[in-house]
C-alpha cells in the first residue's frame, strides 16, 4: 500500500526543482531600457473630463510630441495640431483641450533621435475609425445594451468546472448554411433561433444545446490584416497581428467607419451569450505586434516595448519578427491593465494567452491576481511554450513546465494532445485513439492533468518527464483547436484507407479522453459535426471555403454531435471528473493494471470513493485505441453501462452489467458507473 500522503511530499519538490533551468542572459542592448522613468497612472492616453478633453503620452525619451485631432476617423488633415508638455518624473507628454470631443479623432507624434516618427493612436486607443489609424472620442456609456448594468457571465467555482469551445467569428456563421443573417460579425450570435437547411439548430442555440460552458473567440481586437474599407474583398484573418490592443475589430461590426458600433455590437454579442448562460474569453496577443518598427509600441517609446538581441535585432520568441518585454515595468502594467479594461468595460469572463511563455511568470501572476478582483469566476490560460529563443531567463517564463509558479492561470496539455491522436507535425502519425502503441503512459499523465500520481511512470512521458501541475485546475486539455490540422482532417490523413466509421468512432474516444480527464476540457468549433478544413494545416488566412463551417454537417453527422453533447451532460452531471486538488485525484483515480507490452492501446481506470462528491460511488473507465475489439475484467457488481460502442448516456441507461469478462469496441470506450 503506498502512503499518499509520504508520496505526495516526495514527488512535489521533484517538478519545482525540474523546472528551474539555467537562465539566459538579458540582452545588453536591452539593459538601457531599465533607467526609464514610468507612469503608473490610470489617465493615458486619453481622459475625458465635465469641462475638458486630456492628454497624456508616456514617451520618455521624446524631444517633442503632439496630438492631431481630426473630424474624420479615415481621411483629411487635422484641425488642430497641440504640443505637448513633458514631465520627466515619469516620461510623459499631456496637453489639454477645453469641452468634450466626442465625435472627434486624434493621433500622437513624437520627434526622437532627430527625426519625426509616423503618427499613432497610441497603445491605449480604445476606439478607432477605419483600419486604426485614429483613436476615437466616444462617450462609452452609450455604447451599452439595455440591461448592461445588471450583465454577468456564468460563476465558475474551479476551473475544472469550465468546458471551453473555441471559435472564430466568421467560421461559425459566413457558410450559407448557417442560417445567420449578420454573417462573420459580433451580432451573428446575438441571433436566435438561426437554422440549418435541414432544420437543426446553428449559431447560439446550438452552442446552448451542446451544452458548453465557455466560448473562446479568436483574436476580436483590431488587427492588422483586413482592410476595413474594403470589406467586399472578405478578406480572412485569424487575428494573430494584433495593432490596437484595446479597441474591438472593426470588420466584426457592421459598419467600421463608425466608431461606436464596434464597441456596441461586441457588447450586445457578450450580453447576448451571457443571457444563454454562456461565459465569453477572448484570445489575447500580448507577446509580439504585427509590425516591427512601424507598431504603435514601436512609434510611441522606440525599443523600449519589444526585446532585442546584442546586436540590436529583433528578438523573435513568437515567429512573426518580434516579441514583447514583459519583464518590462511599463510593459507589464500594460498587459495588467488591458486585460483588467477589458473585463471592466466588456465584461469578459476568461483570457487565452498566446504564446503565453514569452511573458514572464510575475507578469501572469499579476494579471490573474487583478482579474480576480474585478471577478472571480475570471479563467486565465495559454499556450505554455514559446515558438523560438527569448532572453528571458528560462525559469522566468510561463512555460507549461512552470505553471505551478503561477496561481489562477493553466496551461495546454500537449501530453494528452499528441499521444491521442499523434503528433501534430506529422499529418499521417497515429496516436493512441488511432491504434498506435506507446502512448499509453503519456495519456495517462494528461488523464491526472500532469499532477503527482503513485500509478504514473513520467519517466515513459513522451513530452513532459515529471508531474508539472500542483492542481489538476492547471492543465486544460485538448485534441485539437484553430492551429494545425482539424481532428477531422487527421483523423482523414493519418487513417486513409479504412472506412469512414472508423474515424467517427476514433473522434468520439479521442474527446471522450478529453471529456473524461481531470483538468478542464477543450474543443475546437466544428469537431461536433466532423469539421475539416480540406487538409488545410495553417489556416490563419485561407478563404471562408476553407474556414467555415458547413452546418449541414449536423444532419449528416447527428450521431457524432449527440455523442459529444453526451459528454458535455456527463462532466457536468458529475464531479468525478472535476476533481480540484492533486491529493484527490491520487487517492480516488486508480489505474487498472495493464501490460502495455501486451495490451497496447488499452487504459482502464476507476473514480472511486465517490470522488469529488458524485452520487456515483465508482466510475470504471475503459479505453480501448485498437481496431479490434478487447476483453476486459471488471469486478462484479450491479453496473450501469454509461457509455459502450459510441453510444453515451449520462444517466447510465444504456443497460446493466454484472461485470466480470467484458468486450471493449474497437475505438471506443466503456464507460460504468456503480451507485452503491
């Protein structure tokens, strides 16, 4: 009998020690940057006041600076252009102009190093005209829907409790058979009672009848890539090229040339999913912007927002020519800060961090703890790797590996991602869901959420080598999402030859892992109704050919989207597989002997002693990735059978068992339940 208690105590110490790696050294070029002045304040880059409109750029080592204000958000020169005052206490430029400019536009310019620099919105622009070249003056408080005072997301008490379906705008409604008349903007969910062409429900009420808690909406801040003006063209973007940071997306709105609706219409889409007990987390791109010297970082305090190399180049931890300093005293108030304007003013309910590890560990820490305060129930994660080298010192990065740093924030398992289905680079590689052998000891770790388990060798890991969660609450797992090929699509390229039930029935036990595993589940939009991308891996700006979903695919693949809706009503009906600490789940989650030399691709495992407070008093889960069917011994009792041969029933009424010798389906999973 192993003592929990003595193991636990052993095996913690382990991960906290594993994750310190040797630092990298700060860049020299960026040591300058340290003597900065900053500016705590909470009025840049623009206050509007009963009697005035102000000012205030931080831009420390500017000679000069001023602000252009326009009556057009797009063309025209200004009509006035003010010089700005500077403070070197703190490194800012105000200036002040009498009345309040609602209606109004304007830009900074500063003159640095002997030369006048392209004018700017500012980093803090919370409303632009077309494309974001000009900040807008609008008065917010009349951009609120009806009953906006009273609007609230869903209360989540853990994260476990979250299951999170990810989505971008225009996938969910551009395809003719959506149903949704405000194609590819915020207001195609604020829509009810949208149709198939088959009659079944699309848009909102399909999100309310699959039965997820959260939606994660691809980047809705104004990015770089679509011309506004020209929104015939359809331009497709993911969003991934962030320019104003805290203004919505304007080819989302119905009208980008008016300054109001972007910000109005995102609202009435959150009320909207808020009203259908719908919780709303937006993608964040806080770690590099879409262009170098021409970003409004970059025209606004030059260097000093992004991190360089020696010799003055770029540094390049996201892959897109860039990254950002938030190690950085005014770079990490301006994460802090945008994320908490965002939960304020739109009532956000969680934030996904791209390449989160290019941020620093105190920067996360910091905006999770402040998001707390506004509400609780906010749900932070991200991706915890980077896509290339940083001079940010290793220990210091919001690396997966150094989640249990962290407080309030999780992590993607890449562990259970790859050894599911197979490894994401390689379209025709198998996973455990597909027949593959060897992945068994990996999916186990992402089924106790990489937390400390006594059943569990991390030495056989494929990705991670020891347990790096403290709390199942710190991993969110997932087959698939935006990035890469679609669960479809791989399941297509990497079982080409068998018929397509086989892959049907590999979707349904590869989500069953998901949905079955502690931590918090995560889908991509679309997997419910077999969505592909015709083999399209990298679709952040292929056409809506490529991109949206085709509803018709919920006649044609009912059976798989009941499926998938069972598994929502099954992790919601039962905290079993919700469990909160890592104590917990090495104590009830047991793990049935198996040798995997001789059984591959088969996991069998308990929830016992009611766990986590469920009526059920056993949970038996049986996995079984191979093409042929498998004989398993469960213990006698009076089992009831919850899910068997792709088919699901959270109140288990699929029938009884008295257990003994039992047959597993090919790819599929047995799922019983004891109640007494």
């Amino acid at each position: 009998m192993i003592n929990l208690a003595r193991f636990m105590a052993l095996t913690l110490p382990i991960y906290a020690l594993t994750a310190v790696i040797p630092a990298s050294a700060q860049s020299d070029y960026d040591a300058k940057f340290l003597s900065y002045p900053t500016y705590s304040g909470t009025d840049l880059e623009l206050s509007v006041n009963p009697s005035s409109t102000d000012f205030r750029l931080w831009s420390p080592k500017a000679d000069k600076a001023v602000v252009n204000l326009y009556d057009n958000g797009h063309t025209g020169k200004p009509y006035q252009t003010i010089d700005m005052k500077f403070d070197a206490a703190n490194g800012t430029w105000s200036a002040s102009v009498p009345g309040q400019l609602y209606g109004k536009f304007y830009t900074f310019r500063i003159f640095q190093d002997g030369k006048w620099r392209d004018e700017t919105p500012g980093i803090w622009a919370k409303s632009v005209g077309v494309n974001g070249k000009r900040a807008a003056i609008i008065d917010f408080a009349s951009t609120n829907p009806e009953g906006w005072d009273a609007d609230k997301g869903p209360e989540v008490k853990n994260f476990s409790d979250v299951i999170v379906y990810e989505m971008h705008h225009r996938d969910m409604s551009m395809h003719p058979s959506s149903g949704i008349a405000n194609k590819g903007k915020f207001l195609a969910l604020t829509e009810a009672g949208t149709l198939s062409p088959e009659g079944l429900s699309t848009g909102i009420d399909h999100l309310k009848e699959l039965g997820v808690t959260h939606v994660h909406i691809l980047p809705s801040y104004d990015y770089n890539s679509v011309d506004e003006a020209n929104l015939q063209m359809n331009t497709y973007n993911w969003g991934y090229d962030p320019q104003n940071y805290n203004a919505p997306e304007g080819s989302y709105s119905t009208n980008p040339s008016d300054p109001k609706a972007r910000v109005r219409e995102m609202k009435e889409m959150v009320k909207a999913l808020h009203d259908a007990g719908i919780g709303v987390i937006m993608d964040v791109v806080y770690n590099h912007t879409a262009e170098n010297e021409g970003s409004n970082f970059e025209l606004t305090a030059p260097g000093y927002f992004h991190r360089h190399r020696n010799d003055g180049s770029w540094s390049d931890a996201s892959g897109c020519g860039n990254e950002t300093a938030s190690d950085r005293k005014q770079m990490h108030d301006y994460i802090v800060n945008s994320v908490k304007y965002w939960a304020d003013e739109y009532h956000i309910d969680g934030f996904r961090f791209d390449l989160m590890a290019i941020h620093d560990t105190e920067t996360m820490n910091d905006v999770a703890s402040e998001l707390k305060k506004i509400n609780p129930s906010i749900f932070v994660y991200g991706e915890g790797w980077t896509a290339g080298d940083s001079p940010l010192a290793v220990e210091r990065r919001a690396l997966k590996e150094n989640v249990s740093k962290m407080k309030d924030i999780a992590v993607f398992s890449d562990d259970l991602r790859d050894a599911v289905k197979g490894h994401y680079t390689d379209a025709r590689d198998r996973g455990f869901a597909t027949g593959k052998p060897g992945n068994e000891e990996t999916v186990k770790i992402g089924i106790v959420a990489a937390t400390p388990h006594p059943q569990v060798d991390y030495k056989k890991g494929n990705n991670s080598k020891f347990p790096y969660a403290a709390s199942p609450e710190m991993i969110v797992n997932y087959v698939s999402c935006h990035d890469d090929l679609t669960l479809t699509d791989k399941l297509r390229k990497s079982m080409e030859g068998e018929p397509e039930e086989n892959m049907l029935a590999a979707a349904k036990l590869a989500q069953t892992i998901v949905f079955t595993s502690q931590g918090t589940p995560f889908m991509f939009a679309g997997e419910e109704v077999f969505r592909d991308k015709k083999g399209v891996h990298n679709s952040y700006k292929s056409p809506d050919s490529i991109n949206a979903i085709d509803w018709s695919n919920k006649a044609k693949y009912a059976d798989l989207f009941n499926y998938y809706k069972g598994l929502t009503a099954l992790r919601k009906a039962h905290p079993a597989f919700r469990m909160t600490s890592a104590q917990d789940i090495a104590r009830n989650l047991v793990f049935d002997k198996i040798d995997s030399k001789k059984e591959p691709n088969l996991i069998s495992y308990s929830l016992k002693n009611h766990a986590n407070g469920d009526e059920w008093k056993e949970i038996k889960v049986i996995l079984n990735g191979n093409s042929t069917a498998k004989t398993v011994d469960v213990k006698k009792g009076d089992w009831k059978i919850v899910a068997s041969d792709g088919k699901i029933s959270p109140e288990g009424n699929l029938g009884s068992t008295k257990g003994g010798k039992l047959t597993v389906a090919p790819y599929s999973a047995l799922i019983l339940a004891l109640e007494k």
